[in-house]
C-alpha cells in the first residue's frame, strides 16, 4: 500500500513501486516539501524511515510540479532499491521516452549525462540515449504542419498469449470488415484537407496482410489521394503466414516503401508457446517472397518469450541479421492486462533477458545497425526498453516522428488516437477511437466532425 503526500505524486510514485517485484505489498509513505532551495522526500518502507534532500530551482508552477514528482520518484526509487537490493537498468526513470528528457536537457544547452546519473540510469543506457540521438539526424524535426497518418487495421489471424492489443481472430471479426472499410474510406476523404505536410503514412495493425487482397486494395485506394511528395509509407505487413505475392503487388503498385515481417522469433518451439500458427521457415519465407519488390524492412523479435532460452534469443538475432533487412526491432517482452499470459502469471521473471538484450545490442552494432528510436512501458520484464535499429539511411520517419511526439498525428480507424501539437509541442492535444469495432463503426461519423474541429 502506498500513501503519498502531496497527492498528485500518487500515479507518479505507483510507477516506481511497480518496478520492484513485489514491492506493490508493502507499506510505503511518502512526504514531499519543498524548502530553502531543496525538495525534501520522507520516505517509509516497512517501518523504515529514509529521507532524502535535492537541491532544485523553478520558475513557475508547471515546472515545479515537475521536478517535484522527479525528485520524489528518485527518493522512492533508491529507499525501495536499499529495500530490495535491486538495481534497474534505468533507475528512476518511469516515463516513456527517456530520449525526451534528454532532448530537453541539450535544447537547454546541458549534457543529459549527469541528469541521467542522478536518476540512477545504468551508463550503457545512457550512450544508448546518445546512439539514439545521434540515430535520428536528419529526421528530427519540429516544423509547424508536419503530420503523419496512421490507418489502423485491427485484424489478425489468431491473437498471440502475450497481445494485449484490441485485435481478434479475423474468422470472428470479419463480418464487420465491409463496413469497417467503408467507415475508413469516410474517414480518409475527411482527412485529406486536414493535413498540410504529410511525412509518412504507417498502415497498422493487428495484421494488414490478414485481409484478402482486394480489401487490402480497397485501403491502399482510399489512402492514395492524401498521398504527398512520394513520402514513406509504411504497411505493417505482419505475420508471415498472411503473405502472398499479390499483396506485395498491390502494396508495390501503391507507392508503398516499407513492410515489416513481424517474426517475433526464429525458435519454433517459442513460436507455438505464444500462440502462432507458423514456423521460422515461414519468416524466411516471406523474406524471399518479398525481396523482389525492394521493399525498405522492418523485422520484429522480442527478447523474453515464455520458455525461450538465452541461446534461442540469440540465434535469433543472428538470423534476423543475416536476412538483412534494413531495420530491426528489439522489443522486451510486455504484460498488459488483457493479455492471455498476464492472466495466467504474476510475475514478469527476466532470467537472463539483461543478457540477451545485451547481446542484441553486440551483435546489431556489429554488424553495422544503429540504434535510432526507443521507448518504454509499464510492465515491462526486467524494466527494459524497445529499441528500432536500423543500417546507415534507412531509419523510419514514421517511428522518430511518434516516439519523439515532433508533429501532428492524424490516425482513423478503430482505437487510433490522433495526436495534435501546440505551442510548438509544448502542448499536446488527444482525440482517441473507440477500441471496439462496433462501437467505432457507430460512432465513425461523429468521430469525424469531432477530429475536423481538432485538426482545423
């Protein structure tokens, strides 16, 4: 149980309990103040008493309240650390995107260097953070009227143990697809006076490819006329089962630039642990399939699969690595509620998952990828991260774009969540779909007008 005071630092300091295994069953209480130029935290674990002092200065409210949860989250992260005996890799740092906070200290005119070693992050993270940055020149950019768009294809083949994404089989879902195409095509001509400079259009899933052809067309068609200045466009192929020569046609005859092949591992056995319905050969497969239409590649793996060993992750990547795709990304296995493995486990259990992210980190370097988006979530096992690699030009506008929340995201279809920026992104306004495909199609209309009045 945790109690805080002030109470705003409640959501903030919970982050920072669920880093710790089984620290959401003690006793924590928490004081903040702030006084002579110090926040001062009070920290009680289990009848212990710490107390921590950080020097800070503040301009305004907003930037109090800021440095406020920082420091609290610091004061609670080293009191459970002394606690557990527990060290993360990236300490007290529970935000999504740690490249934000670096971004702000350099837009200062500071290293972030020593900020991040306050909060306690491992050093080979923090040159991670700088690979990162380095990784995203020439794409990084704020400029009034950028945007991106995103359609939203929630449909797959069979629904994975660890998804906890809104997508079901296809077989159940696919009498809505007439009219959840349609509901896009409304949603897509609406858009289109909406959006100033496009950079990238990213077809998502689920699994694109899960539809038949011709209504994969049918999306491609209506997308075409927003289309600008031959930008990157992304589909989300997915899983390998679901690819067939036509589809890579249609998305070729499209202007499409880049597909992914969502492999997720190359261990067959791991591949029926977590529910898919095809084999390594499979991957390998769609990747000679795919080849001729000189398609920009993304592959998917995910370190910390149920029952995958440390050499089965590593063989992995190296397989991964020599189909040579021009981006691949090293996602760490995550637990949300609705997943079918969060049901049946209460515990996230890392094994060796620090090694074979290390690994993947040796092994893609050497062979030529760099590192060149990063994000993180709750629940992640081990409090890891998810991190795009790619070889030299070929990083994805898409990804930068989202991940560093640079410009204006205009997404349609069922649980998409435009995104609009103000104040030069000081200011972030949200407009999201309804995750349930009935409930979306109701509703396509008045989502609509309602993001028109947004984006306008």
């Amino acid at each position: 149980m945790l109690t805080c005071e002030p109470e705003f630092l409640q959501p903030e300091l919970m982050d920072v309990v669920r880093l710790f295994e089984g620290a959401e069953d003690f006793s924590i209480a928490q004081s903040t103040a702030y006084a002579d130029g110090a926040f001062e935290n009070r920290v009680d674990v289990n009848g212990e008493v710490r107390t921590f002092s950080d020097e800070a200065a503040f301009s305004d409210e907003l930037q109090y309240k800021s440095l406020c949860k920082r420091y609290a989250k610091l004061a609670l992260y080293h009191a459970l650390s002394e606690e557990t005996g527990i060290a993360l890799p990236w300490g007290a740092l529970t935000g999504i995107r740690p490249t934000r906070l670096a971004y702000q200290e350099l837009e200062a005119g500071r290293d972030f260097a020593p900020l991040f070693s306050r909060m306690m992050v491992a050093p080979d993270n923090t040159e991670l953070v700088r690979r990162v940055i380095a990784g995203q020149r020439g794409i990084y950019e704020r400029r009034e009227g950028n945007c991106d768009l995103f359609v939203s294809l929630p449909f797959c083949p069979t629904k994975c143990e660890y998804c906890s994404f809104i997508t079901a089989p296809i077989a159940a879902t696919r009498k809505y697809l007439p009219d959840y195409l349609a509901a896009l095509g409304r949603e897509l001509a609406a858009a289109q006076p909406l959006i100033r400079t496009l950079r990238s259009v990213y077809v998502g899933g689920g699994t694109p490819f899960a539809l038949e052809a011709d209504e994969l067309e049918e999306v491609l068609r209506a997308i075409a006329p927003l289309r600008q200045n031959g930008c990157e466009y992304t589909v989300e192929a997915g899983r390998p089962d679901t690819f067939t020569r036509e589809k890579l046609e249609i998305c070729r005859d499209y202007g499409v630039t880049r597909i992914c092949i969502n492999a997720q591992s190359f261990s067959d056995a791991t591949l029926a642990r977590i529910g898919r319905k095809h084999t390594a050969q499979a991957v390998r497969d769609a990747f000679a399939l795919a080849a001729p239409y000189n398609f920009s590649v993304n592959c998917d793996l995910i370190a910390g699969l149920t029952g995958e060993t440390f050499g089965e992750f590593c063989a992995s990547v190296d397989e991964a690595i020599a189909l040579s795709p021009d981006n691949i990304t090293v996602h760490t296995l995550c637990l949300k509620k609705g997943a079918r493995l969060k049901e049946e486990t209460q515990r996230l259990g890392e094994g060796r998952l620090s090694e074979m992210i290390a690994y993947s980190r040796r092994a893609l370097t050497a062979a030529g990828y760099e590192p060149y988006y990063l994000y993180r979530q709750k629940y992640m096992a081990g409090a890891h991260e998810n991190v795009g690699w790619a070889k030299p030009g070929t990083a994805c506008v898409y990804n930068v774009d989202v991940m560093e929340e640079t410009c204006d995201n205009l997404a349609v279809g069922a649980n998409a969540v435009s995104k609009k920026l103000f104040e030069g992104g000081r200011r972030i306004e949200r407009h999201g779909s309804p995750k349930d495909i009935p409930t979306y199609l109701a509703k396509a209309d008045k989502l609509i007008s309602e993001r028109a009045a947004l984006f306008a």
